[in-house]
C-alpha cells in the first residue's frame, strides 16, 4: 500500500485502504453479474454503500481529517480548489458502448 | 499541443485488473509515485458506480531550466479521478497534473474494459499543452519535456501493473491451493 503525503497520516491511510479493498472484492464480482434486474441492483449497491459506511466510515473520517489538515500545511488547498473547479469530474466519461453491445 | 495513446491486454479478467489498481503502487517499476492519499469517495447507490478522487504524489527531477524558468521543486502532485462501473464493467481514470499547471496541463485517460472473459483491453491517452502566453520556446521546452516523461513513465507504469498483476493472482491462487 502507498503511502500518504504526510507520514503521521500513512497508519491512518493504511488501515482505511484495507478497509475499503475488502469491502470492494466483496462487492465487485454480484454487481458484475448482469442477470439481476434493475430495483435488484438498486437494492443490492443500496446495501453495499451502507455497509462501507458501517465498516469504513469511522477511519475514513480519521484519515480524512488527518490528510485534509497537511494539504492546508503544505500549502495545496489552492492547487486541489482549482483543479476541482477546472475539471469537476463529477460524471464518468461519456461516449462508451453499452453492455448490450458487448459479446 | 503533444498527443499520446496506446492500446494494450492484459491477462487478466476485468474484475481482477479493477481489483489490482488499487494494489499498484508502491511499485519498483514506477518508483517516481512516492504517495497516494484519497480525498474524496463515494458509492452511488442507484448505480452502483464507485467515484475516488485522489491525489498522486510523484517525485521527479526537473531539468535545471525548467526550475529556474517556471519554478516548482521535485515534488508534483497530480489529481486523479476515477469511475468503476460493475454493472458496464467499465473503469475510467483521469488526471490532470496541479503542479506547473500554471505553465502546462497533461490530461491522462484511461479506460479498462473487458476485451473477453480472461483479457482486459487498456487504453490510455493524453494530451500534453503548455498554455498560452508563456515564451514560445520555452513552451515548447517544457512540452517536450514533459511529452518524454510521460512516455517513460506511461512505459514505465504498464511494466509494473503487469507484475502487480501478476503477483497478486498467483499469490491468491497459491493461497486457495494451499486450502483446498
């Protein structure tokens, strides 16, 4: 696992990634499988989003304070408001083919 | 403006090179990335897309006159935004670079789709663009520059996910042998 910007964060940082890969491979392999209808696969990422929160929450609010606090000391709060302001990034790319296209 | 693109397989199933980009650096093969740190998350729970923005630390040694000229220390940090979609088994990753962005944008796409049931097609561009209005030779200078590291380092990264790869599959593979 890589380590933070700011080595007091990389504990905190290590344990959230952890966290976060379980819950993924749990959660990636069922939202693949296609043959689940729409309010099925609603419910299921409905489900999963709570359950990162439940596993995950309590550290990613720790290690998110701790890396919120070395930007603002490393002076890069500016560079990440502008960057986010020039490329909000809020939506997935578009233009990619669909699932029924696919074999 | 500097374009680059190239196309690539990998191995490996879809879900297996999603689950692998979380676990590619640190990386011997891309030792310039020295920190990653996650700034925001989030699930969305009527699709089931997983957005992570991030930002990438990288350390690289700028020529000299690039420092005098445009400033800047080894240290550039790059933002990273990323989209996995189960459901379209479709990951995308952007990233634009914040530092020397004042002088220069280096815009990075990605894309993992899966190209059949075991192999995953890469794609990867980039649009590299000093901005205007910044002396014309040392815009192109700097261009120049950063179009050779961002090859090298673009070389440089598919070397190294391929053996993250590799390591992790066969390591978990050992693993449920070693159970069974």
């Amino acid at each position: 696992m890589a380590d933070s910007l700011s080595p007091e964060c990389t504990p905190l940082k290590h344990k959230y990634d952890s966290c976060f890969n379980e819950w993924f491979e749990g959660y990636l392999e069922p939202a693949i499988a296609a043959s689940a209808t729409q309010p099925e696969r609603e419910a299921y990422s409905r489900q999963k989003a709570a359950e990162f929160e439940t596993k995950c929450g309590k550290i990613w609010k720790e290690y998110k304070t701790c890396v919120h606090d070395s930007l603002k000391q490393k002076g890069l709060d500016p560079l990440i408001q502008q960057a986010r302001e020039e490329n909000p990034l809020k939506e997935p790319p578009a233009g990619q083919s669909t699932p029924s296209d696919r074999v | 403006m500097h374009f680059f693109s190239q196309v690539y397989n990998y191995n490996h199933p879809w879900s297996h090179v999603v689950i692998g980009m979380w676990h590619k650096y640190p990386n011997p093969k891309c030792s310039h990335v020295i920190s990653i740190d996650v700034l925001d998350r989030s699930v969305d729970p009527k699709t089931g897309i997983i957005r992570t923005e991030r930002i990438l630390g990288c350390k690289q040694k700028a020529p000299g006159w690039i420092v005098k000229l445009f400033g800047g220390s080894e240290d550039a940090f790059v933002r990273e935004i990323s989209f996995i979609d189960p459901r379209n088994q479709r990951a995308s990753i952007s990233s634009v670079n914040m530092s020397l962005s004042q002088f220069a944008t280096c815009v990075e796409q990605i894309e993992y789709s899966p190209a059949s049931h075991d192999c995953t097609a890469f794609t990867q561009t980039a649009e590299i663009q000093a901005r205007l209005g910044i002396w014309r030779s040392a815009a192109d200078g700097l261009e120049r520059w950063l179009v050779q590291r961002f090859e090298q380092n673009a070389h440089l990264g598919k070397l190294g996910f391929t053996d993250v790869l590799r390591r992790l599959w066969e390591e978990r593979q050992q693993l449920q042998s070693v159970a069974a």
